[in-house]
C-alpha cells in the first residue's frame, strides 16, 4: 500500500516512519513526490489543517493520504500555542526560538501550574471515501529549560506524566509508545487494515 505523508518536516517524516516501521506500507512524502507543494495551514483546529492537507495532496496525486497537524497546548496560556504552535515565535521561527518564547510566557509560573498536553490530528484521506480524523494526546507538563538532544520541537521542555525524562530524552522506542502521534497513528493503522 503506498501512502503519502502531506508534509515536508523532516522530523515528522522520519518519527512517522518509526511508529509504522512493522507495517507493510510504501511511505512518500511531499519531500519525494512534490517538494514544491504548498498547503496553507489557515485552519482554526488541527482537524481542519489535517484535513486540508490530506484532502489537497490526494486530489493532486491520487494515493491514500495522511494529513497530519499536531501542537502543544499549555493550561497556563488558556490552550497556547495550540494550532501556532509551528509558528509561535513568529512565520519562519526556529524550534528553539518557539522554545524561548515559549518559556518567556511561563515565567514565574510554578512546576504545578505548567501542565500541557501534546495533540496530534490525523486526516486519512481515501479516493471515493469521506476523510475520517483519528486524535491522539499525551498529559504532561512544561519543565523550566531544555533537557535532552533527541526529538524535535517543544520535546526538550515538555515531560509526559508518569516520566521524570522530556520527549528529547527518551528513545523514539519510548517515546512511541506514549506519544500523541504514536497514539493517533496506531488508530490510523486499525482503519487502513480494517479496509
């Protein structure tokens, strides 16, 4: 089965890749097929923005589509940087400039009132089918600087519950099995073998 990822990061890519490495699946994504692509992620949920991908890349190159959009939402800034969560310093900004402003915000706030949540939308989108969504979220909470070299984005500042290590501390093993992605994308495998 081939499927194609409707994204261009990188980090994405490889992590996806990693959660379904067991599945008999050919794995393309816009970085292949169409580095030029441009989707506008003007939707006001992750849905809309997963569905929105999948729906445009499938429409131009016709394969099952997965469509992606994930973020990080922190109780202390009433659900922040949510869906700007890629962009949140500002258009271009750098993980690490995200982080900072990030950790700006949360400033003088206490380790008990820094809880967070990752969320991780995905849009599988079929020829002839309605696109069906699939969540996954994992509980944490934001510590007060970074830790760790693995992962990418937030992971260096976000623990999940249960763990006193970040998401740039654990393994991809480990941090697969807990992840909001890793949990999302386990349903989206259920549903394309149940096809």
């Amino acid at each position: 089965m081939k499927i194609v990822l409707a994204t261009k990061n990188p980090h994405k890519v490889t992590e996806i890749k990693s959660i379904v490495k067991d599945k008999n699946w050919e794995i393309v994504s816009l970085l292949d097929i169409a580095p030029d692509f441009e989707i506008i992620e003007d939707g006001k949920t992750f849905e809309e923005n997963a569905q929105k991908k999948a729906e445009m890349v499938i429409k131009e190159f016709g394969f099952i589509t997965i469509g992606e959009d994930t973020g990080l939402e922190v109780d202390a800034l009433n659900g922040r940087p949510g869906v700007y969560s890629a962009r949140y310093a500002n258009e271009k900004a750098s993980y690490e400039q995200n982080v900072i402003k990030l950790l700006d915000e949360l400033k003088g706030i206490p380790i008990e009132k820094r809880t967070a949540r990752f969320r991780c939308v995905c849009a599988v989108a079929l020829l002839e089918k309605k696109t069906e969504l699939f969540e996954g979220v994992c509980e944490g909470r934001i510590i007060f600087g970074p830790k760790g070299e693995k992962g990418f984005g937030y992971d260096p500042v976000f623990v999940p519950d249960g763990y006193e290590k970040t998401f740039a501390e654990l393994s991809s093993e480990e941090k697969n099995k807990i992840s909001h992605r890793g949990k999302a994308l386990r349903k989206v495998s259920k549903f394309l073998e149940s096809l």
